[in-house]
C-alpha cells in the first residue's frame, strides 16, 4: 500500500512507470483470482486504489501546471 507523500515525491516518470508495473499486477492477481489460485482477494482492492491514487496525483500535477 503506497501513501500519497511517498507517491509525490516521485517524478513523473517513476508514476507513469509504477503505474504500468501495478497494472500488469492487477491483471496477474485477476487472472490467479479466476483461476482459484489467489489466497487473498483483498490484494485486488488495494492494487486498485495504488492505482487511483497515482492517476489522481498525476492529475492533481497536470492542472496545477
């Protein structure tokens, strides 16, 4: 779980490409989830709100410019 200071404090390459690695995640812990092999689906939810909390920071970044 990632918290917004730390994702901040990153440049904007390193979110775009944390961004990319947590979405090939998603996919591999959906995949495993569908094929019964996934111990815990709550995994799932906080990748998703990892990647929330990027695109809005990104977000944030892209209207205060």
């Amino acid at each position: 779980l990632m918290k917004a200071k730390e994702i901040r404090d990153m440049s904007r390459d390193e979110m775009v490409t944390k961004l990319e690695e947590l979405k090939k995640d998603l996919f591999n812990l959906r995949f495993q989830h569908a094929t019964n092999q996934l111990d815990n689906p709550i995994k799932i939810v906080a990748v998703k709100r990892d990647i929330a909390r990027i695109n809005t920071i990104i977000r944030e970044q892209e209207i205060s410019q």
